[in-house]
C-alpha cells in the first residue's frame, strides 16, 4: 500500500495505515527520497479489510489507489482492500468522477455568493469559509481540507462526503478564526483533496487582531 505526498510544501513526519476492522493496531509506513511512504501487508485471509491513512497522527484521508470505498455505520467512506479465496488483490476497474464547477472563499455559510473575500482580520470575521460547487458525480467521494498557516502548520482539518446529485452539491468547509493567534498571521493556503488525492489549494490573507471585550452595563431599579 502506497502514500504520495502531495506536491505542497507542508511537513508530513508519519504516516500510518489505520484499520477499521482490526484489532492488530496501526501499520506503519516508511517513506523514500521521492516522498512516497509504502508498507507491504502480509498475506491476508479472503475478506474485505478497510482502512484509511493516518497523517501526523492528526488526520486522516482515503487512499486514492484504492478505487473502493466502504461507508462505517456513521456513514464514514474507508478505503477497501478486497481478498479473493485464492488471497489475490481485487480491482475495481470502473472509474468514477467529479468536477469542481466553482470555488468561493467568505466569511459565512452563504448559499449565494457574488464575490470571493480574501483578506480577513480574526477581530471582526469569526470564520473564513469555503465553498466548493460540484457536479457531473459518479459514485461516492470523500472531499477533504487542510487549512494551512503562513509557517506551514496545519491547523485544522474536516471532511465531507460528496454524492451523486441532479442538482449542483455545495460544500462548505470553515475555519474558526478564535483559535487564530498572531504567529498565524499572514497568507494562508487551504488544501483540497478528494478520495485522498490532492487536487489543488487556494489562498488567502488572514491577520490577528485581539477582539474588543463586550462592555458590561448594571442596571439598579
């Protein structure tokens, strides 16, 4: 099983396979010169085992090879490794899709958005908000977000599914700007992949300003 990373310059230090339906604890991987982290998984009994990749002991993605997807009972999608009785790997040769038909970056979950706002300041926006417009989907995705500071940390992550629609499927994906400090001022980047894959980022100003207190008022009767 094989990770790439993806070709943006944040520090990914351990990478490590989860498994949904194991007990055997996590598989490590190790990673060569090129940046790609591997790990040989022993002979396996027929069944269907799934599992997802573990980043930095913080998030967690699909692996894009896979090209099956299993939900959990939340309706969580895993990567699926698939044995046949004879213990050789099955492929899921139909391809599926989606397309990105429009990116807004804004200070709230709006269903319409005129124009996309990129420079924020953490006083006056509680969030920085983006939102994806998909369409033309075939099959079930799992579209994920690093939101990345000025120094190259990610400082948050979340995830969304993204099902076949007749309709245009909007998803939004927000940044809590409370958390934001002043070494994270400066130009941020928001990271998009979809079934683990990275696709492209987008960026964004973002600088800290303390939030004026509420003032207080006593009213004697």
């Amino acid at each position: 099983i094989v990770f790439e990373e993806p070709e943006f310059n944040i520090d990914i230090f351990k990478v490590e396979i989860i498994w949904d339906n194991d007990d055997t604890g996590n598989t490590e991987m190790h990673r060569n010169i090129n940046g790609v982290w591997s790990a040989e998984i022993n002979e396996l009994p027929k069944g269907t085992y799934t599992y997802r990749f573990l980043i930095n002991g913080i998030f967690t993605i699909n692996d894009y090879n896979a090209n099956i997807y299993k939900p959990d009972d939340e309706g969580k999608l895993w990567s699926a490794l698939v044995i046949d009785s004879e213990g050789r790997k099955l492929y899921n040769n139909t391809q599926y899709g989606v397309h990105i038909e429009a990116v807004q970056i804004t200070d709230d979950y709006y269903e319409d958005i005129d124009d996309s706002i990129f420079e924020f300041e953490s006083s006056t926006s509680k969030q920085v908000v983006v939102r994806y417009e998909f369409a033309k989907i075939t099959g079930a995705h799992t579209a994920s977000v690093l939101w990345i500071n000025p120094s190259g940390r990610i400082k948050a992550w979340s995830e969304e599914i993204i099902m076949p629609s007749v309709d245009k499927n909007l998803v939004w994906f927000g940044l809590d700007t409370s958390n934001i400090y002043e070494e994270d001022s400066g130009e941020w980047n928001i990271l998009l992949f979809i079934d683990g894959k990275y696709i492209f980022s987008h960026s964004f100003s973002l600088k800290y300003a303390e939030r004026k207190a509420i003032p207080s008022f006593s009213v004697t009767i």
